[in-house]
C-alpha cells in the first residue's frame, strides 16, 4: 500500500475542518469483516461508527441483513434502507419505549427488537403494544462484566421466564455486549472473553433444556475474532468499517485499514516551536487524554499540547516547516463519536472527492 494513500489531488476545494472517507478502504474492510466468518448471517454489525444510508447499503450489498444500533433515529435510518433485522441496543424506557412502537408500526417490513433487563420494561412493553395488533421482539440483556446494564446471567434465567409469558412479547434471545474487554494481547483478550461467555453458555444450556431456543448476540470489535469462532453466536463489530488509531494500535490482528480521516489546515503559528490547526473539541472526539485524540499521517512528529472548542494547538519544535494554510492529515484516534460530529462525509476515490455521505443518524431524531 503506498506511503501516501491519504493524499487528495486537489484538496484546495475543501473546506477545513472536514471528515473524509476513503471508498476502496471502507470495501476492503467490508470485504475482510465477510469472510472472516463461517456465515456471513452470524453478522449484525454495529451501525453506530458510520451512521449512514450509504454505508449501510454497502454492507446490504455484501449480504449482511441483520444490524444492531443505539438509537432510535439510528434504528429509522436502518428502516429507511430497508434492513431487514434491527436490533435497537438499548432498553427503552419512558416516551422511547412508544417512540420504537412508532417504528415497528410505520416500518413493517423490517423486523425490530430491543433489549430489556427488568421486568417491569417488558410488562410496560407489552401494555404498550396490546392495542397494536403486533408483538415486540426483545433480548435479555446480560451484565457479562462491563456493570453498563443488564442482568446477571445467574439471575436471567428466571426473568426470561416471566417474560416469555406475556403475550404481546417474543423473547428472541440473549445480548452479551463485552466492551470491558480490551486488551492488547490476544491471548489475554481470549482468555478474557472466554471467561466472561461462560455464564453466558450455562444460561443457554438451561434455556434449551426448558424449551427455549435463544439466538446469542455476543461481543464488539475487541472480541470479535474470538465470538466468530463460536458456534452459531451473531457477532456484531462496528469500528471495523472506519478503523481508527485507537483500535489500530490496541488490536494489531485484527486486518482492518484506517479508512476515514479528518483535514484541518494550519491557522496560526503562535510561538516559534508551535503551530494552531482548526480541529477543535467540535472535530474530533475528545474524550481521551491530549495524546489519545489525533496523529497526523503526514506529520507524525507533531504533538497536542492544548484543545479547545475550535483550536488544538501542536508542538512542532525548533524550526519546524509548517506554514499558515498547510493541510494536515488526521487519523481520529476514536473514531464513531468523530463522525457524529460531522453533518457528512466527503467520499475520496483515486484521491479524489466523487460523493458526499450525510451521516443521517447523528441526530436523536429523524421522524419518530
């Protein structure tokens, strides 16, 4: 792969900051994430990286049919593409549990369900939907070690019992999300993540010797090379189809590319050794410490030493060649929430622009 895939043509019509996606990247990742599975149906990927109409008709295109989301504007961006399964990551309480109603009612032809960890959620949901003349598909919702939501798996399956009584809902399955499982090292990760199914494998014995028969959603992209190879377990990666230099560094066996970036142009030179870029905290996910935000593919040596809003100032040091205007090649260190900062994409081809791609779901609302 050449040295400077990044590099557009004519960058000089684009505005800065700006979001930049690579086409032949994003297709090489989807093309490495289909067969990199037994059964391209065991997928459901996680929509939230690329929130797109596009993206997600690409992943259509590669026979991928099943998706998982966040959100419910997310979840109409889904509908509005026609996804045949939608998997809503979240248990709706209060106006969103009648917000996802509203979406299994106006879009039939797609085939929803939620998660739920407490009782009293699948009963609302259940009342809520007794009027409709339809019935809701839910996932239990497992707390397999990352205390974010879910039920303890020793304590599921009684809950999966109560809810499988109620008449308006169906219990599909089980949704295991271990995003506390990062690390580096395969081996550990492996062990890891093993140790955290395992509950999940004796609430799936005891659920089949009852009679049931639960689908399994298992995992992101940390772990997803060790679920793959689970028998009959959907996975659902997300980062996978933009990669960034977080998850580059973390999960080097894993083989996807860096495929979307962020332009920012040099502003200012304000002192000798430093220079001021246009990519403030509302560019680029800044969650992370100073020196996990941004590295720049043509500028490897400048360092972050201050952020704001709309500035992130860099050491270049000692009579460093940067001037005012110069064009800087960003690499997100964490790429979803970046893209959430953008209103769209521009699509990079050949190094050159061919399309824009509105990130349609990085709002809370689309129409419902």
């Amino acid at each position: 792969m050449p040295e400077d895939w990044f590099r557009l043509n004519n960058p000089d019509q684009l505005d800065t900051p700006t979001l930049v996606v690579y086409l032949d990247r994003v297709q090489r990742n989807l093309a490495q994430l289909t067969v990199s599975i037994d059964d391209v149906a065991r997928l459901r990927p996680h929509i939230k990286t690329h929130k797109s109409a596009e993206a997600t008709r690409l992943m259509m295109s590669a026979g991928i049919h099943k998706f998982k989301c966040a959100t419910i504007a997310e979840a109409e961006m889904l509908a509005g593409c026609h996804a045949p399964d939608v998997l809503l990551a979240y248990q709706p309480v209060g106006p969103k549990a009648q917000r996802f109603l509203q979406l299994v009612l106006r879009y039939p032809h797609t085939r929803f369900s939620c998660l739920v960890d407490q009782y009293e959620t699948a009963r609302y949901l259940d009342e809520l939907t007794a009027a409709s003349g339809v019935t809701v598909t839910v996932f239990l919702d497992l707390n397999v070690g990352m205390n974010r939501s879910g039920i303890a798996p020793a304590a599921a399956f009684a809950l999966y019992q109560q809810c499988a009584t109620l008449p308006h809902l169906h219990v599909a399955g089980l949704h295991a999300y271990d995003g506390h499982i990062h690390e580096s090292d395969l081996a550990e990760r492996t062990a890891r993540c093993h140790a955290a199914f395992a509950p999940v494998e004796e609430l799936v014995t005891q659920l089949q010797s009852s009679g049931f028969q639960p689908i399994v959603v298992a995992g992101g992209t940390p772990t997803y090379p060790i679920h793959a190879a689970r028998l009959g377990v959907e996975c659902s990666p997300g980062t996978f189809i933009y990669w960034d230099g977080g998850y580059g560094q973390a999960f080097a066996e894993q083989p996807f590319e860096p495929a979307a970036l962020v332009l920012t142009r040099v502003v200012s030179l304000p002192t000798p050794t430093t220079l001021c870029v246009d990519l403030g905290h509302k560019a680029i996910a800044s969650e992370n410490t100073l020196d996990k935000r941004v590295t720049f593919l043509n500028a490897p040596e400048l360092r972050p030493i201050g952020h704001s809003e709309e500035h992130l100032v860099l050491e270049a040091g000692p009579g460093h060649p940067y001037r005012v205007g110069d064009l800087l090649y960003g690499l997100p260190h964490h790429i979803c929430p970046t893209v959430a900062l953008y209103e769209q994409a521009v699509v990079i081809q050949h190094h050159q622009p061919v399309a824009t791609w509105q990130t349609v779901a990085r709002g809370r609302t689309l129409t419902v």
